[in-house]
C-alpha cells in the first residue's frame, strides 16, 4: 500500500472528541480572516470557539497509537499545540484551516524523532508569537520531518522555523512573514525542495548555523517572490547545494553564501530582478565552490547590499571563493555582468564560457590579490560600454579594459580569448 492511501484511507477512525467516525467536524466558525493586517500589539483572549484542548488530546492519542490524525475540511483556532513523537496530521489541501489564535506559539515540536504534516493550512492572523525568531511552525531536534503541501500565511516571526533538524519540507507555499519564510538552524541534511515563498520581509529562505559546519542541505526547485533581504541565504552553512530555483524581485541578493560557508554549489537557478544575483563571499576555507549554469537577468541598481556584506550591487554575479565560474548567462546588469573578488578576498578562479550582455563593464577583477592565480577566459561580451575585462579596487575601476592593454602587470591574473561584440 502506497505512503498516500495508507494516509487517506485508514485513519478515519481516530480524529477529535467532537469528530464523529463520519470525519465531520459540526463547527461552523466564521470566515477565515485575511493575512495582510498588521499584527495585534495588544493581548490576544482566548476566543470562544478555541479548540486547543480538544486537538492536543486527539494528536496525543494518535501519536500514541502509532497512527495518522485525519483533520476534515473547516476552521479551527488553536494555539500551543505540541507535536509529539509519530505525530502525523492529515488535512485536505487548502481546506483544513489551523488559525493561531494567540497567547504563545502555534504549532511546535521538541525532540521528536519523526513527525508528518501534510495539507494543512496554518494561518497566523498576524497575531504576535511569544518570540519573534519563532515560526508558525518551529521544529526543533526533530530527527525525520516530512512536511509536504503546506500553507503557511500571517506569521509575525517566521513563517517555518526549523532548529537542528532533518527530513524534508516540499511543496509548500509560505506567505506574508515578517520574518524569513522558511529558516533552518544547525540543519541536518534538509531537503527544501518545490515550495513557493513570497512576500516575506527578512527573506525566503535562510539557512545558518551558530558554529561553522557542513549543513549539507540541499536547496532546489524553490519559486522565490517577492522578499526582502535574499532571496536565499546561507551562512556558516557548508556544503550545501543550491539548484533549480526561481527567484524573482528580490530586494537584495537573489543568492548569497557568506565566507563561512564554504564548499557551496549554485546551478542552474533562474534570476530575475535583484540587487546582486548571486554572492560568494570569501574566507579562509581552500574548499572549491560552483557557480554553473545560472541565468540572472535585469539587476537593478543599488550601492550597497547589506545580506552580501554591503558589497556593491548592481552586479550579475560576483564571487570571492576558490572555485569555477562556468557556463552562466548574465543580461543586464547596470555595474558589472561578472565580479571576481573584493579588496584582497579573491580565491583561485576559472570564469569560463560565460555570455554577458548589456552589463555596464563585462567582468570586473581584483587586482589586490596578486598571489592568487585567476583565469578569465573563453567568455563571450556582448554590449558593455565600459569595457570587457577590468581590473578592480573593491567597487572601483583601477584599469583600463584588460583585453587590450593586456594583463602583463598583474603576473597572478590571465586574460586571454574572450571574445567582445
């Protein structure tokens, strides 16, 4: 039997006290509210029509039994309610409709081995949470998570907040976060894979550890709307693969790592309006980093960009760490199509067989990291008025276009068969 009929079809014999075997619910609750208000500042009383206690019990003896909790289609305002060990909640999606309805947290787990979400819609109202770097829904040490076709709207902290935790949250859509829509912590190989994320304030999706270490998460086929601060972010978070997403107004980067998170891959993701595309910011690691295949188009103009280490904006794609740099496209981008290091953080590079067009300067390179060998060769410059390849002092110019006057003075840099139309 399939993971999905064993689900939907055996589990409706275990439900809330005031859940006939029917599956139905009898409460009729008023309309959902919207997502959009600001949050309520002052104390949130405990509605009438709560259901709290009813559904904590109910998880309880389900989770103890060993087996899933089908919600039907309808409202329920809850608040508080602890997932415990096995907990496996199974609504319709788009239908089943949990609504924080205040006084604490929402819907949280502690030290749980496994635990299954599936359909459910969570709700915020934007009412405030009990701490701010809270989610709507907040995991913490759980070992197995499987999170799949999830809505969650309103929150005031983040909307999914997962703290040294493993498994897989897919296919979900996260919306209208004053936080980040989906946070990891210390993961453990987390999958984050086919979710939508938009209108969030701090962001899409981040991904950090307090110590510097292997996250090893993977980060693809995500739809990013519409978010301040990244797009995707990772810091101190090493070993991470990002690939296939779809990102879309950002207000500063679309994709930034910053230089403790070493030994990242960035491919084949879809930019489209950010101040920086993507970042790789540099440290001490000798590990290799990819930046290949990404299309990243119509950067807009900005100073400084505060989630890349207030590097200079404007810029396609901009890298500091050892790696290579390979087969990405770049269309307009106001400062630079390509940047190779900042000051002297610049590792080994190869930039290769990338296309760059309608870029202010084609590909700007430190020339204040001499002892670092840079190859920049094989790219295609098409439209770039202040030159192709040029030598760089953080955000400023410090040469003419090095694919005429040559690079002879700079002995850890070469230039050479790029092709400029």
């Amino acid at each position: 039997m399939n993971r999905r009929a064993f689900l939907f079809g055996t589990i409706t014999s275990l439900a809330l006290p005031a859940v006939a075997r029917s599956g139905t619910l009898g409460i009729d609750l008023p309309a959902l509210r919207g997502s959009l208000a600001l949050p309520e500042t002052r104390p949130v009383a405990r509605p009438t029509g709560d259901r709290s206690i009813e559904l904590q019990a109910a998880i309880n003896r389900a989770a103890a039994a060993g087996r899933p909790l089908r919600i039907p289609a309808g409202r329920y305002e809850v608040s508080n309610i602890r997932l415990p060990d096995r907990a496996r909640l199974v609504g319709v999606p788009g239908e089943t409709r949990l609504v924080y309805s205040g006084g604490g947290r929402f819907l949280y787990a502690e030290e749980a081995r496994t635990l299954s979400l599936e359909g459910l819609v969570l709700d915020g109202a934007n009412r405030m949470l009990s701490d701010e770097d809270d989610g709507l829904l907040s995991l913490a040490f759980v070992e197995d998570a499987d999170l799949a076709e999830l809505t969650v709207q309103g929150s005031v902290g983040h909307g999914v907040a997962l703290t040294r935790t493993g498994g897989s949250l897919r296919d979900c859509r996260v919306s209208g976060s004053v936080g980040v829509g989906i946070m990891s912590t210390e993961g453990n190989a987390l999958t984050i894979a086919g979710n939508t994320v938009s209108d969030c304030v701090g962001g899409g999706i981040h991904l950090r550890r307090w110590t510097v270490g292997d996250d090893g998460s993977t980060v693809r086929d995500n739809r990013i709307r519409s978010v301040g601060e990244a797009g995707i972010r990772l810091s101190s978070a090493g070993a991470v693969r990002v690939s296939g997403n779809d990102i879309q107004a950002i207000q500063g980067a679309a994709i930034v790592a910053d230089a403790a998170s070493a030994g990242a891959s960035v491919s084949n993701n879809a930019i489209d309006g950010a101040a920086l595309g993507i970042a790789l910011l540099g440290g001490g690691s000798d590990r290799l980093s990819l930046v290949e295949g990404n299309v990243v188009r119509n950067v807009v103009e900005a100073s400084m960009v505060g989630a890349a280490g207030r590097r200079a904006g404007g810029v396609g794609i901009h890298v500091e760490t050892h790696g290579s740099v390979t087969g990405n496209v770049v269309e307009a981008a106001p400062h630079l199509g390509l940047s190779l290091g900042w000051g002297a953080m610049l590792g080994n590079v190869v930039a290769s067989g990338n296309v760059i067009r309608r870029a202010g300067t084609g590909i700007g390179v430190s020339v204040l990291a001499s002892e670092q060998a840079t190859i920049v060769t094989g790219n295609l410059l098409v439209d770039v008025p202040g030159g192709a390849v040029r030598g760089m002092r953080f955000a400023e110019f410090a040469t003419d276009d090095l694919t005429r006057v040559g690079a002879v003075a700079w002995p850890g840099l070469t230039v050479g068969e790029n092709r400029v139309a």
